[in-house]
C-alpha cells in the first residue's frame, strides 16, 4: 500500500504528463493524469482524499487558475 500523496496532474502535452506522472509515481505518489480542464474538474469534485493539485496555466476547457 502507498503512503505517498495523490496527486492531480493536468497537462496537455502527454510527454511532460508522462514524465512527471512516471517521476511521481516513482517517489511513492499516487497520481491522476488528465489532459484538459474539464476532465480535471470532473477529478478535482469526485475525488475526496486529493493532497496536490499541478495543473498547466494553459491547459485546454478549464484552465489551471480555474482549478
């Protein structure tokens, strides 16, 4: 069982997501991955136990301020 911090990640640019998705995970993170705003919000409600929340400034629908 992890005991690391979940963790929202919302990038458009599936190679940065990937690879900060694949560093968190690494250092013991549980990490949600979304490629726009709308899908982050959707996480961002539903999810109860978030610690973190990195979003893109810039990311499509709903933009990271929004977040």
């Amino acid at each position: 069982m992890s005991t690391g911090s979940r963790i929202l990640l919302a990038d458009d640019e599936p190679d940065c997501s990937r690879i900060l998705g694949e560093v968190l995970v690494r250092d013991g993170h549980r990490v949600i991955v979304t490629s726009d705003g709308s899908r982050a919000r959707q996480e961002l409600l539903s999810q109860d136990d978030l610690d973190l929340v990195i979003a893109e400034l810039a990311v499509p629908e709903v933009d990271g301020f929004e977040l």
